[in-house]
C-alpha cells in the first residue's frame, strides 16, 4: 500500500481525527491530574506555615518579644524545612536561621516566595522558598516560610511523568490510528480492486472475506450475494438471447418461405391464401412468445406488483378443473380435483390462475391416454400448497431445474407445440408471491408443488393484509 494514498484516504483522516480526540481527553485528564496534586502541595505548605505563624502569634501575645525571639531561636535551631527570620526596623537580623534579609521578598508584606542557600555549604544550589512576612510595632518584620525545594522536586517527578505519559499517548494514538486506517484501507482496496476487475468483464469474481464476521465482512457477503445474482441474471439473458437467436431461427426462416411461397403463387389465388393463412398463423405464434417474454420480464421486474385482496385457491382449482376437464376427457386422461375449502392466500387471480393452468396444461399435454391427472390443495406449516401430479413420463431429475429456463425443451417435447416459457412463467408468478415452484418424482410420472406463504393472523383473528 503506497504511503501517499493511505495518508490520503478517509480512513486515516477519521484515525487522525480519532486520535486528535483521545490525546485532547488526555491531556484534560492529566492537566486535571496536575492541577489537583500540584494545588494540594502548595496548600499543605500554606497551611504548615499557617500554623507556624499562628503559634509565633501566641506566643508574642503571651510572652512578648523576647519570648518570640526565644521560640524563633529554638525552632531555627532545629532540623527541618522551617525558615524563621526576625529583624530590626534596619533590616540587621536579630534571630533567625537566614543570614540576610532575602532581596526577593523586599518590602513586602504577605506571601513572597525566594530562593536561599542550601545549608552545608557554598557548592550546593539554591532552593526554593516559601515564606509570609509580617511588620510587627516598632519597625521590626517577621518573616516565616519552608523551604519547599523537595515539594518542587516532587512536583517536577509528577510533571515530568505526565509528561511522558502525555508522549505515549500521543504515540499510542497515533500508531493505532494508523493501523486501524491501513487496515480499513487494505480491506477497501480489496473491495474496489475486485470491484475493477468486474467492471473490466471477470463477473466470476468475489470479494474476498477474512471470516472475522464484521462489518466489513458482513458487507463483503451481501456484495457477493449481489454479484451472483447479478451473474445469474447476465447468464440468464445471455442463455436468453441465444435461445431466440436459436428458436425463432426456424420460425421465421418457416414464415420467409411461406412469404416466397405466396408469392410464387401469384397465379392460383386459393393456395396463395392458405400460405398468407398460415404465415399469419406463424407470425401471431411469434407475437405470442414475444408476449410471454415480455410478460415474464415484467413480472421478474416486480412492475405487476400490487395489492390484492385474498384469492380462494379452493375455488380456482374447481375453476380449472371445469376448464380442462373436457380437454383430458378428449385425450383419454382422468382429472381429478381434490379442493380444501377456506384457504385462501394474498395475490393476483389472474396470474395465479395463469400459473396453474400452465402446470395443468402440461400435464394434459404430455400424458399418454390412460394417465390420471391430480390437482388438489394441501396446508403444511403455514403454506398453502398446490400439487398437481401425473402419471405421464415425467421429467428426468437431471433436467427438473434447466426446464425453468427460458426456450428450454426437452428433447422428446420438441415436436410438441409450444413455445418453452410456461415454466419461466410459473416460477416468475411464484416469485412474484413470496413462493416457490419444484418439481419431484410421482413414481410414475411428474409432482409439481407451487407453494405459496399463508398471511399472518391477528390476535382477533383477522388476516393481516399482504403485499406482494
């Protein structure tokens, strides 16, 4: 992955955002961090000189100021961070563990912070100082502090470890976020690349998935869904274009010779008319499969989608079987009807009906006298199934899926009349309804099952409308 294009990439612009964001939470949190630590130092030092000069005070009230002085002699004589000075109205120390009033604090009365001398010696940097001055009567000033050089040192620990904190952070973040972005972005390329290659011709391609199950792979499987159905449909309409280029071939070649037929024919009026008669009967068969093409497409489509009100399957079996019960009569064929009352299903009558009389048809058409045709109705786990079974031939299991498509004949049907689109049609009509068409072994003969889903109940028993 180039450098330029991945700095470049929405992806890495979201983990820099991202990362952008994290470090600013962080350094809110550790500001906030310093703040409170560093406040509770400085207020545990003004409060230790606090209670100094509080004590100073007591014992000046009670004893005076030789009795300051003597507390101040004793406290200065003392091992610790206390800082204790008491002058004249001059300036000359009188008691006290500084050896000059210190230039930082001036003249000023109040808090003052200065930097003195470490003791043991001259080598020894100078620490810092903490300290409040007062002026007491007769000119003489007080100065009372801490030496709060380990309090600074131990502030400067904390800063610096946040600090380094603060650093790892930023390069925690910004690692991640760059990781996080390569990795988007290597699955993205993955994408667009296999997206290239299709777009170039290779529709076999699929986008490749590293079974983690997400997002992204989640995507990658709806994509590839897509591209097989996309795939399906372009083998569909190529398989489609070369079954018409195939099966309207003898068609209309059959009409072009009844045209120069009718034309040489100019001297006997009676046989041109037979072969105008019969090339128009050609030509209204080609209209007719063109129609059902065009209606199959249509359907396919969704455009004959709608609402319907429920249509009572019961009642269009009794209706086919009045149909075509004369047509199997005259072909020496028994049909027999069995219909379940009270079923009834969302959808078109018309193109149901269309359906089933494709189905019934067949059966009519490619049963030998003496089979017997069943058409009836059956529930089974909310779906309304319509079987319409024979005794005929059948259909080998090798060719029960290829008969749906479009122009597919087999070959002992092939000098039957027809067009080879009633099983596309069927299929397209089941669809269509939420529903599936298969076909299985009678033993003897042919069982198609068209199934359509039963609408939902409601608590009040009413059928919950459908829309298909």
């Amino acid at each position: 992955m180039r450098p330029a294009r991945l700095f470049h990439s929405f992806a890495f612009r979201i983990a820099v955002l991202h990362a952008a964001l994290s470090v600013g939470s962080v350094v809110v949190l550790l500001g906030f961090f310093y703040w409170a630590t560093a406040g509770y130092i400085d207020r545990e030092t003004d409060a230790t000189i606090e209670a100094e000069v509080q004590g100073l005070s007591e014992q000046y009230r009670l004893r005076g100021l030789v009795g300051l002085a003597a507390v101040i002699a004793e406290r200065s004589a003392e091992a610790g961070d206390g800082i204790y000075l008491l002058t004249d109205a001059l300036g000359a120390p009188l008691v006290g563990n500084l050896d000059d009033w210190p230039e930082a604090a001036g003249d000023r009365v109040g808090w003052v912070g200065f930097r003195i001398a470490a003791p043991g010696g001259r080598d020894r940097e100078a620490t810092p100082a903490r300290a409040r001055v007062f002026v007491l009567p007769r000119g003489l000033r007080l100065l009372v502090g801490r030496d709060v050089g380990d309090l600074e040192a131990t502030r400067a620990l904390i800063l610096g470890a946040l600090a380094w904190g603060l650093g790892i952070t930023v390069a925690l973040a910004l690692g991640g976020g760059l990781m996080m972005s390569r990795r988007i972005v290597r699955r993205l390329e993955a994408i667009n690349d296999t997206s290239r290659e299709i777009m170039e011709g290779d529709l076999a391609r699929r986008i490749p998935r590293d079974g983690s199950g997400d997002d992204f792979d989640q995507l990658a499987a709806n994509l590839n869904r897509m591209l097989t159905r996309i795939e399906e449909l372009m083998s569909a309409v190529r398989q489609v274009s070369d079954d018409i280029a195939h099966d309207m071939r003898t068609p209309l070649t059959r009409l072009r010779n009844r045209l120069e037929e009718a034309r040489a024919a100019a001297g006997d009026p009676a046989h041109r008319a037979e072969v105008i008669e019969q090339a128009v009967a050609d030509v209204d068969g080609l209209l007719a499969t063109f129609n059902a093409l065009l209606r199959i497409a249509r359907i396919e489509a969704g455009q004959s989608r709608g609402v319907s009100g429920p249509v009572d399957l019961s009642a269009l079996l009794e209706d086919l079987g009045e149909l075509y019960e004369p047509v199997a009569g005259e072909r020496g064929l028994t049909l027999s009807v069995l219909p379940l009352p009270g079923v009834r299903v969302p959808g078109d009558r018309d193109l149901l009906f269309q359906a089933l009389a494709n189905l019934v048809d067949n059966a009519v058409k490619y049963a030998s006298p003496g089979a017997s045709i069943d058409l009836r109705l059956r529930l089974e786990e909310g779906t309304a199934m319509v079987i319409v079974a024979d005794t005929g031939p059948g259909i080998p299991a090798a060719l029960r899926e290829k008969v749906f498509r479009r122009f597919f004949r087999a070959d002992d049907s092939r000098a039957t009349p027809g067009s080879g689109l009633g099983l596309s049609l069927v299929r397209a009509i089941a669809h269509l309804h939420g529903g599936r068409v298969t076909l299985e072994d009678n033993l003897p003969g042919l069982r198609v099952l068209f199934c359509l889903p039963m609408p939902r109940v409601q608590a009040d028993g009413e059928p919950v409308a459908a829309v298909f």
